[in-house]
C-alpha cells in the first residue's frame, strides 16, 4: 500500500506594522517577535529569512494594508503562508515657508510688498498677508499696501495631501516717500501793481509724482522785495515761494517734497498817448494840422506824472488837403518813438479831425423781368449810378431790392415804377460814412413769358378747297398755374391735294392770361390733303320685259 504525505501549513504570527510619517514611499517597518505558527509534533524551529514591509499606498492615510515578503520555510514538510491582515496609518509631514524679498521700497502709487518665498514640504498654494507696524495703520489683506509706512508680510503655504500647512515668521519691510519737486512758476507784474499770496494756486509745475497722480494747487507768497507797487522794472530771483502743496489726487504724506522758488518780472506799465482832437476847415494845410498836434498821457501810478517822461512827440494824419467836407473817420496819429521813461512804456491812441459830410446820389437802375419769374435782390456792382462821389473815389456795390409789387410772379405784364430799390452801398475807395447818401428808385419792366409748343402736329385734312390747317401740341412753359389754351391754326402752301405738304404755323393763344405769354410758332410743319369723295345722283333705272340680255 502506499500514500501521499502533504506539507503542513505554517504561517508567521507576532507581528504589528508600525504607523510612519509620511516620506514619500511605500517602506514599512515591523515590530514584535515573528514565530512560526502550526508546528507539530512539538518541532520548533527558528523563524528565519530576511522580511521586507510594504504599505499599499505611500499617500497619507489610516488603515493602510501592510504586506510582508521574505520569510522562508524552515522545513520542507511545511509551506509558509508570508503574514497578512496588517494595516498601520501614514500621517501628514510637517512643512516650512520662509518670506523673502526686499524690505524697502520706494512709493510709486503702486501696490507692492516682498513677495517670494522658500518653502519646504507641501507644495501647496503660497499666500501672503499684509499688516501695517508701528503707527502705520494697515489691517491684514492679501492686498500689497500703497502708501507709505512700516509694514509686515506673512507668507502661508496650503495644506497638501501629504504635508501640514505652515506660517513664516513676520517679514518687516518699508515704503519709503517718494522725492516730489515743486516749482513755483515764473511770473510778472506791471509797474504799480502786486500780486496777491494765497492757496489755491496752479502756477507752479511738479516732478516726480507717480502714477499719473496730480496735485491740485498751492500756496503761492511773494517776497516784498518785488511785489512792491514802487519796485521798478526789473527780474526779482526767487520772489516768487511755493508750499503747501494739496488736493488733486497725489498724497504728500506719500512725497519727500521739495519747494523751489520763482521768479518775478516787473514789466513797464503802459501809459496811453492820446493825440487831442481838432476841428479844421476844408482845405487846411497838413503841416498846420499835424504843427498844431498835442496829447494827453494817462495810466501813471504811484502819484506820477508827466515829469517822469523824456523826449517828444511827432504827429501824422490821415487828412489831406483835398479831404472832401462830410469826411469821418480822419484821424490824427502820435509818433510816441520818440519818448523814454524808466517804468512806462508807451500806446499811441488816434485823435479825430472832423470835417462835414458831403451829398451823394446813388440811383438804381431799371430793369425787367419775364412773366411769371422773379428777381433775386443782393449786392451788385452794375446795377446802378452814382453822382456826388469826390476825388475819384468809387463804390464797390449796393444791395438792390425790389417790391413784391412788380416782383410778384403772378404780377401781369407792364411797367413798374419805383420798384426797384437800392441801399447798402460799400466797398469801392468811397466810405459810405463820408457821404449824406440819397436813394433813388428805379422801375421794373415785366415782359410776357415765352411758350413753345411741345411735338406739335399739323392734321391731315380731306380736300376742301382752303389752305386752311389745323394743328395740335401741348404748350410748354406756361407758369403760374394760368389756364392756357391754344388755338392751333396754319396754312397749307396750297389746298391741292397732297402728301406732307408742307404747312406754316399761326397759331395763337386763349386765355385771361394770354396777354402774359408770346408763343414761338413751330416750323417744319407737314399733312396730308386728300381727294373729296364724288356721287353720282339724279338718275332712276326703268323697267323691262325678259330679253334674254
């Protein structure tokens, strides 16, 4: 007889996995004392091989399944089952964050702050908090802070799977003002006046303010020494002092400001040399109108006078020895060259010569129209005659008008008087100002519109001895809305009959409106004067007896 003996089974037992921090792989370790369970018949043997402990995941995490490789059978009458049912717990590596980056800043309108760091661990989202320090007042905000100040940032990194999140210690850093030149704007005066100090001011310019910020005014005070009312003409150095620099949208607490002063420039005042007016008679000699020339100076200052005044003055006119009486307008004009002073300069202002006006006539012209239009009154330089005009002078134009009476469309064909008007003469060398202008009218002549008449045709007729034709058309240009109507009658060059024999228009007009219009008569005319039919009458036919014919 014979049978199998089959190897008994061993496991190991005694074991426990050991829970880890985790580091990024699947290694696991072991503790207790391994020992072979199953042995029989009191056999015991000595746990051997070399074991190897894996977790199932190297994530964090509990209750992870352990597996155990290595051990070997002590025996060949046994088979080894490697441990099973072993768990332990992965937990979470701990990380580090550090803030890094410059710790001082220069303000530039701008968000800024460190914003870097090194971390260690997780590689979680890196967020940064922002707080002012000291007696800078900032509450913590993601936000970079602007304005200028003492500040701290600290970075966090987020939690990972794997890692704790963490918190760097405090980062101090500072925005430092940013340098902000202000220049108060050269100005000026005039001799005998001040200028007055005061907020509120744009005269100045600025260099360095950031981010398109801009400062809406300043104080602007001016040193005594230039801005007295008796300080004489002259550049005053840094007369003019900027400060207190505010509105608009920059911040100075933002700004090391510095203010730069102006200067201010007296300038002379301007005194008006008025050359005195004179009444003279027509033909006046020129060298005894200018001989006679004097002024009156005003816009002294400061309780001056003609005595700060130097040099004289020259004259000249416009006047001339033919000037005409009725002539406005002369004038006589200082030469003020010729004078000095040392805080004054000086505006030469016209005197007037007077001279009578003298008598003009302007006389419109007569004119016409066609029936039914109208005329366009406006300036022109034909449509009239002049008498009176001295020294050859001319007019340029008058404007002519005419009266709706005679300038109405539907006004009937005549003569018009007075309807034609004129005014407004200019340009030219005459000055309407040197003349005592009389108008005089003109007359307006309607005359009758002119129609034709549109594919006008000459009726062909039956021979009936006359020449008499008639002819048919439609009128064109009749206006107004007039009722118009032709009478359409011409001649043929013979009554014979005919084929296009040639016929000559004479027709004419009907209508309470005829009068108005003439009619262009058409040529080229032709018709047709066909043959008259004849009958034969007067006849019976008599009756006869069957003969066969």
């Amino acid at each position: 007889l014979t049978a199998n003996i089959t190897a008994a089974l061993l496991t190991i037992i005694g074991l426990t996995a050991n829970n880890k921090v985790y580091d990024g792989t699947t290694a696991a370790t072991l503790s207790g004392t391994a020992a072979y369970s199953g042995l029989v018949n009191g056999e015991t043997f000595t746990v051997t091989g070399t074991p190897t402990a894996t977790f199932a995941s190297a994530n964090v995490g509990t209750g992870i399944a352990v597996t155990v490789t290595g051990y070997t059978t002590p025996s060949s009458n046994y088979t080894l089952t490697q441990p099973s049912g072993l768990t332990a717990n992965i937990t979470k590596a701990s990380s580090t964050i550090t803030a890094t980056g410059s710790t001082s800043f220069t303000y530039t309108g701008l968000a800024q702050g460190p914003n870097t760091s090194t971390v260690t661990g997780s590689t979680g989202a890196v967020t940064y908090t922002y707080s002012g320090t000291g007696s800078t007042v900032y509450a913590a905000t993601a936000t970079q802070p602007t304005n200028v100040g003492t500040y701290q940032v600290i970075a966090k990194v987020a939690a990972t799977a794997n890692y704790d999140s963490a918190f760097s210690s405090p980062y101090a850093f500072t925005i430092n003002p940013a340098a902000l030149t202000i220049t108060a704007r050269d100005t000026s005066r005039v001799y005998g006046s001040t200028l007055t100090s005061g907020a509120g001011s744009i005269r100045f310019t600025a260099s360095g303010l950031q981010n398109g910020q801009t400062i809406g005014s300043v104080t602007l005070s001016y040193s005594s020494n230039g801005n007295s009312a008796t300080d004489a003409v002259g550049v005053y150095v840094n007369a003019v002092i900027a400060s207190a620099a505010t509105g608009g949208t920059f911040s100075a607490s933002n700004y090391s400001i510095t203010y730069v002063n102006g200067s201010i420039t007296v300038t002379k005042k301007s005194l008006t040399i008025t050359a005195n007016n004179q009444t003279v008679a027509y033909g006046t000699a020129v060298t005894t109108v200018t001989g006679n020339g004097s002024y009156t100076a005003t816009g002294f200052v400061n309780g001056e006078n003609t005595s700060v005044i130097s040099g004289s003055v020259t004259y000249t006119t416009s006047y001339t020895a033919t000037t005409a009486v009725g002539t406005a307008g002369v004038t006589i004009t200082p030469n003020v060259s010729g004078l000095s002073a040392t805080n004054y300069s000086f505006t030469g202002a016209n005197g007037t010569i007077t001279i009578g006006k003298t008598n003009l006539t302007i006389t419109a012209r007569d004119t016409s129209r066609v029936y039914g239009s109208v005329l366009t009154g406006g300036s022109t330089t034909t449509r009239f005659t002049s008498s009176g005009l001295l020294n050859g002078e001319t007019i340029g134009s008058v404007t002519i008008a005419y009266s709706a009476t005679g300038n109405t469309a539907t006004d009937t064909v005549r003569v018009y008087t007075g309807a034609v008007t004129a005014s407004a003469a200019t340009g030219g060398t005459f000055v309407a100002g040197n003349y005592n202008i009389t108008y005089v009218t003109g007359n307006l002549t309607v005359t009758p519109k002119s129609l034709t008449i549109t594919t006008p045709v000459a009726s062909n007729k039956v021979y009936d001895g006359t020449t008499t034709a008639t002819i048919t058309g439609t009128l064109s240009g009749i206006v107004n809305s007039d009722v118009i109507t032709l009478v359409g009658t011409g001649s043929f060059a013979n009554a014979s009959v005919g084929t296009a024999k040639s016929v000559t228009a004479n027709c004419i007009l009907s209508g309470t409106k005829a009068s108005s219009y003439t009619l262009t008569q058409p040529t080229g005319l032709t018709a047709n004067i066909t043959a008259a039919l004849l009958t034969i009458i007067g006849l019976t036919a008599n009756n006869k007896v069957y003969d066969g014919t």
